[in-house]
C-alpha cells in the first residue's frame, strides 16, 4: 500500500497541530504554577514577619503541613538535653560543618532545635560549652517539618550516627526519645554564650522559573503551529496534485 505525499503531509500536519495544543496547554499549567508559587511566597514571607505564636503541641500535629506551616515563627521554652545532641552535615554560608540539633524539653512534650550551626572543628561538644545553657530556655525560631531520609544520594545512617538531614523521627528513636514533635526549629540568630552555634542562618529560597517554562513551552507551540501551516500550505499548492 502506498502512502500519497499529500496523505503524509496532512499526517503530519495534524501532528504538528496536536503539538501546538500541548505546548499552549503547558504553557497555561505553568502560568497557573507561577501564580501558585507567588502565593506560597507571599504566604512564607507573611509568616516570617509575623509574631511568634506558641510552638505546637500533639493536639495539632496531625494537621501540620507543610504548605500552611512551614517557616511560621515559633516560640518554646524548656530545658536542653545536651546529652543527646544530634550532628547532621551542613554547608552555609560559613562554610561546611554541622547543625546541631538538641532536645528542648517543655514539660509537655519533647521538641528537637537547630540551635545552628558549627565548624569541623567545634563537632566535640567540649570546645563549646559555655554555649550550652543548663538551665531554662526560651527558643524562638522557624517551624520547619521533618526531612525524613537523608541527604542528595545519601541516607542517614544512625548506626554509625551519620546525619545527612533533619529526619526528627529517626533522631528521636535513636536518642531514644518519646513524645516528639514531628517538626524541628530552626533557632534565630540570637548569639549564644560562646559564639556557637550560631544560629539564624536559615534559607529561605523558592525556585520561580515558571516564566521562563511558560514562555519556552508557547515558543515550542508557536513553532509547531507555524510548521503546520506550512505543511498544509504546501498540500493546498501545486504539489496536492501529486
């Protein structure tokens, strides 16, 4: 069976036009994304300026996400348990080191605080003690929700207390700790005694390409329409009559 030229052209004109129809339908579903992600910006930017509220107890947790929750500022107090401080490996601004994250417990319920950040050479909690207060503490900082797992291609290794993410659940099994926020704070950059950890250094940043998706995505669609066109041209012309 043989295919006339002017049946392929129509073939691949319509293909053409199926494909101009995709590249404006994602065109569209990036703009609404874009919209969307304006929103989720204003919404974080709002909290962070707003007045600290209490940290949650269990009676929420269920109802935290990270869509309404995440980056609200939070105030707790209680007492460090210094003895069960957790290393996971950060890279800021200061450079590589840790996190360090503490249990604060509140009377009613055990919360993990990254109290900030140290160098390599501040891991051994012995060259900082001056920075661990005993006594009772109030912690203001950022709500931020569990990173369970690990790390960009590495998992947390709690055998060997790796930590490459703030994953609460495990950090609180393995410091055999009970009744656990399923969230952690981000402390602010209040000094502590000692100048570690030094706190604040959270990073607040939303990737916003969306324009740019959108615009390549009507371009795509623009140049398959134009291609169509063509095509269909072309079979209207003198060579239809082949």
């Amino acid at each position: 069976m043989t295919i006339r030229p002017a049946t392929a052209r129509f073939g691949l004109a319509g293909l053409l036009i199926l494909l101009a129809i995709a590249g404006v339908a994602l065109g569209i579903w990036q703009i609404q994304r874009m919209e969307w992600k304006a929103a989720l910006i204003a919404s974080v930017n709002a909290r962070i300026a707003a007045a600290p509220v209490a940290a949650p107890g269990p009676d929420s947790w269920r109802r935290l996400t990270q869509a309404a929750d995440a980056y609200r500022r939070v105030v707790a107090t209680g007492r460090f348990r210094h003895d069960r401080e957790t290393l996971v490996q950060a890279v800021t601004d200061r450079g590589a080191g840790y996190w360090v994250l503490t249990p604060l417990e509140t009377g009613r319920f055990t919360l993990i605080v990254n109290r900030g950040f140290v160098p390599s050479d501040r891991r051994d909690p012995a060259t900082r003690l001056n920075g661990n207060p005993g006594g009772p503490v109030t912690v203001t900082g950022l709500l931020r929700l569990t990173e369970p797992g690990g790390g960009f291609l590495r998992s947390n290794d709690p055998a060997a207390d790796r930590w490459y993410s703030r994953d609460i659940t495990t950090i609180a099994r393995a410091r055999g700790l009970a009744n656990v926020a399923p969230y952690f704070i981000d402390a602010d950059a209040r000094p502590n005694a000692g100048g570690y950890p030094v706190g604040g250094l959270t990073v607040v940043r939303f990737s916003d390409n969306h324009l740019v998706y959108a615009l390549t995505w009507f371009a795509l669609a623009l140049g398959c329409g134009w291609g169509a066109w063509l095509v269909l041209r072309r079979v209207a012309g003198p060579a239809s009559a082949d």
